[in-house]
C-alpha cells in the first residue's frame, strides 16, 4: 500500500469518528440533557467542517503541485454529504418524526430552517453525480454543476449563523475561511489570465519578430 493511499484511508476513518462516537454515546446515553440537539449540532457542523476542508483541496493541490490530491475531493465531499443526511434525518425523524406539515411549516417559517434546506438540495445533484459515469456523460458540464458546492458552502454558514442564538465565533471562523479561499480563487484566476495574456503577446511578438 502505497504512502498517499494509507493517508487517504487514514483521513477517511477520521471522518467516521464522528459518527462511531454518535453511536457509542447513544448507547451509552452520554449524549447530553438534550440530545437531539447534540446530534444535530454534531452532525451539522461536522457536514460544514468536510465541506470547507473539500473547498481546501483544491488550493493545496496548486500551491503544493501535489496532483494527487485531487482525489481526496469527492471523498470528502461524499463525506460532507453523509453527515449532511444525517443532519437532516435528525430533524426528520427525531424533530418531527415524518410528520410533513409540520416540516414544511417549519421550513417556511424559519429563515435558517429554509437555508439549511436550501443547502441539502443543492448537495444532491452533487453527490448524485460524483460517480466516474457520471463525470464521462456529463463532460464539461459536469464541472460547471459542481461549482455549486460554493453556493452550498455558503448557505451552509449562513444556516449555522442563523443557527447560533449568543455565540457568533464558529460561525465566523467559518465565514473567514470561505473568504479565505473565495479570494484565492479569484487570485488564481486573474494570474492564471495574466498568464495567458503573457502568453499571447509573446507568441504575437516572435511572429511579428519573424516576419521582420
């Protein structure tokens, strides 16, 4: 087994501690005075943590030229949407126990409610589509449904800011680091365009040179 393999299944059992640790807890009842809002709480912010560190891969790969690591994406991002569902089973089953109207007042009556649905929908489509088949059949499409993911991380911190009643610092820790790499991205791209502009006027500049 190969050294980036052993570190792609280390980083997988590490996102599965969560869970276990839910599961271990529920039988041990060590899961609070409250604990659908400690599952939920969990189950949320855990979704949130994989959905950044997702975002993140990217950046690493082009600062470090590492092209390997590209392939941690879509797991982590299978990752973020496994916790996503269970973060909305917890409000399905625990909250509301199936009860339809009542969610879909619940949805529509409360503004971060209707966010963090906003964010599971936009989640499917990706998750649904993550597949290698997929990828092939969809081509250049493909990419352009996947940067929704930004829009989901978005909403996401705005469902968890709205969330938070007193103590605004995760939330912001959070909204700081979707800033973070926003602005590297548009950096990226603007040198990524300069180079190309470079390019062209030196590929223009040896012709005419030629020419003369």
């Amino acid at each position: 087994m190969t050294g980036f393999r052993i570190f792609r299944w280390s980083i997988f059992a590490s996102a599965l501690v969560p869970a276990a640790a839910l599961v271990y807890w529920t039988f041990t009842g060590d899961l609070g005075a409250n604990p659908i809002e400690f599952i939920t709480h969990t189950t949320g912010t855990t979704a949130l943590s994989l959905l950044v560190i997702t975002l993140t891969i990217t950046p690493l790969r082009r600062v470090t030229a590492r092209n390997e690591l590209i392939r941690l994406r879509r797991m982590l991002g299978l990752l973020a949407f496994f916790y996503a569902c269970l973060h909305m089973l917890t409000w399905v089953v625990l909250d509301w126990f199936f009860d339809v109207a009542s969610m879909t007042a619940d949805v529509v009556k409360r503004p971060f409610i209707t966010m963090g649905m906003m964010t599971f929908v936009l989640l499917v489509p990706l998750a649904a589509t993550s597949t290698a088949g997929m990828i092939r059949r969809l081509g250049r499409r493909w990419q352009q449904l996947h940067r929704l993911i930004y829009v989901a991380a978005v909403t996401a911190v705005i469902h968890f800011w709205w969330v938070e009643k007193a103590d605004f610092r995760q939330p912001r820790l959070w909204a700081l680091a979707l800033c973070v790499l926003f602005g590297f991205r548009v950096w990226w791209s603007l040198q990524t365009r300069a180079a190309r502009t470079r390019d062209a006027f030196t590929f223009l500049k040896d012709g005419m040179l030629r020419r003369g």
